[in-house]
C-alpha cells in the first residue's frame, strides 16, 4: 500500500490556502461589501490546514470552504 506523506500534503493544501487567501485580500478594502462574510472564509481558510484529519490524502478532496455568494473571488477588472 501507498504511504502517504501527511506534512507534505499539509504543505501543500496550506499553499492552495494561501493562494485563495491572496486571491481575496481585496476584500478586506473598507468599501467592501459582505466584509463580514469575507472575514467568515477568511478565517475558514486558516483554520483548514489544522482542521484535516488525515483520513483526506487528496487536493480534490479537500472540504475548502465557499466564498461568499454573488461577489468575485479576486478582485479587479
């Protein structure tokens, strides 16, 4: 059987976290709407490498947290 390597897979989903982190620190802008749900995900996304149990060795599996609805991920145009 496979074994897998837990830190490295942590590694790597808090890489995934960081680039979704990134992504939306436009949100935290002072005109921004839905900031408080912003801040939910935000937190969530930190919250994530810590929370895995190990029973979840796949990127694709991860049970990432959804952004707020109807706003961007990223910001700009």
């Amino acid at each position: 059987s496979w074994d897998t390597d837990l830190e490295g897979f942590r590694n790597l989903v808090r890489e995934s976290r960081d680039r979704l982190l990134a992504d939306c620190d436009w949100t935290q802008m002072p005109d921004v709407e839905q900031k408080n749900g912003w801040l939910a995900y935000r937190q969530q996304l930190r919250d994530l490498p810590a929370s895995l149990d190990g029973t979840i060795t796949r990127l694709e599996n991860v049970p990432w947290p959804a952004p707020p609805s109807n706003l961007p991920a990223s910001g700009g145009e």
